[in-house]
C-alpha cells in the first residue's frame, strides 16, 4: 500500500507531477520504446479507427505511437484518472473528466490501450479490466516496459538518468520553471528516478500475465507477448 503510494504521487504538488509524466513520456517517445506494438496496434485499428489512451499521463506513448501508423482516420482520445490535458499536441484529444479504468463500461466500437500503467492495478483488478473489455468484445493494447529483476532495474536507472537530463530541454512548452527543477535542483531527475525503481518492484512480466490470464490464453481470446527493445522488455496483453 505504501509503494503505490509512492508510485502514484498523491502527495505531490500537481506541478511536479506534471513534469514527472511530461519527462516519462518524452523518454518513451524520443527512444520509441512502444514502436514494436505498431503492428499489434494496426491489426487492432483495422476497421475500428477509434482509439481510448487510458491511464495516459502525459499521452506522448499514445500519441506517438498512433503517429508512427499514419493513418488519418484513427480518432485518438486520451484519459486519465487525474487529467492533466497537454497544450501543444494535436494528434487526438485530451478528455477533461476524470477516467476511472476501474468503473469503465468498454465500448466495443472503440480501441482502448494503456501505455505502463497495468502494473498500478491488483490481480484481481486486472483480471476485471480484462474480463470486463472481452465480454463487452472490446479490443485491447496493453503494454508494459518494466518488469521484475536486476536487468530492468538497471535499464530503469539507466534511462532515467540519462533521459531525464538529455530530452527535458526539448519538452513542449518549453518552461524554466521546469529547467530549474532539472539541473539547478533536480527534483525531476529524483522523481522520475524513483517512480521506475518503485515501479520494477510492482511489475509484473509475460509468464506472471499467462499465469494470470491462462484460461483467456486458452480460450484464444487473448495473447500475451514479450520483445526487447533496447533498454526495455516489452510485455503487452492484447484481444485476439
């Protein structure tokens, strides 16, 4: 209880936790890190073009990835429990309400994802989102870029490091405030730092997801996958 917590920031200043999401996304983006799910993310937008980002924080994992398709008639949608709309992008929208992933009544009309985020949620949770997007015959992208162990741990500290101090100069808007709290008092690089190493300790990898949804697996409602893409493995749950 007390790692999730951590991990979920309720106790910091919505301006730092602004940054930290801006910061996470930009380094998922610049080293596209989910570009491996852009096939699995055409196959599920064949002939539904329109795309929910659920949990999406800053939205750059969704947004770039939906970019890397090119194809204009995808409709993307961003949400968030605590919504924290960007001001510079204009692939999709950011929806202003508060999204609880939890309450959600899928749509089956409609594509969800969530980009490193399935790892906040109980077993049981999950096994509740997922069973609630397949009797609804929702499609669904979920992915993961963390996952137990010393490798990840190190991949974690590794690109927070390095990313944070490399790509922040380049996050739109630019902002000193965000400058400052970089280099001169490097509360983000603490931040980010420490939200990957709490996050290592709650991941979960591909064989704890078969284990997990080993009966869906079964059935071939859906497919678990794993696949490297330098620092990170990528874990992703998807519908068939």
């Amino acid at each position: 209880m007390v790692i999730k917590e951590l991990e979920d920031y309720a106790w910091f200043p919505p301006v730092l936790r602004r940054f930290q999401v801006e910061i996470i996304g930009e380094i998922a983006c610049r080293m596209k890190i989910y570009s491996c799910l852009a096939g699995d993310l055409r196959s599920l937008t064949n002939d539904r073009k329109v795309v929910t980002d659920l949990c999406s924080g800053s939205g750059l994992p969704a947004i770039c990835l939906i970019r890397s398709l090119r194809d204009p008639d995808i409709q993307l949608t961003c949400t968030d429990l605590y919504p924290q709309p960007p001001k510079h992008h204009t692939t999709g929208t950011y929806q202003s309400d508060a999204c609880n992933v939890l309450t959600l009544e899928p749509d089956p009309n409609i594509v969800y994802t969530m980009f490193n985020a399935f790892h906040h949620f109980t077993d049981l949770q999950k096994k509740q989102i997922i069973e609630r997007m397949l009797h609804q015959k929702s499609r669904f992208l979920f992915a993961e870029i963390l996952e137990p162990g010393l490798l990840s741990l190190i991949s974690v500290i590794v690109a927070s490091l390095a990313g944070t101090i490399i790509f922040t100069p380049f996050i739109k808007p630019f902002s000193w405030k965000r400058i400052v709290l970089t280099y001169l008092i490097p509360v983000n690089i603490l931040t980010v730092l420490i939200d990957g190493i709490i996050s290592v300790f709650r991941a979960t990898n591909d064989q704890i997801l078969r284990t997990l949804f080993a009966n869906e697996i079964k059935e071939g409602r859906v497919v678990v996958k794993r696949s490297f893409y330098f620092p990170v493995f990528v874990t992703s749950i998807r519908s068939l």
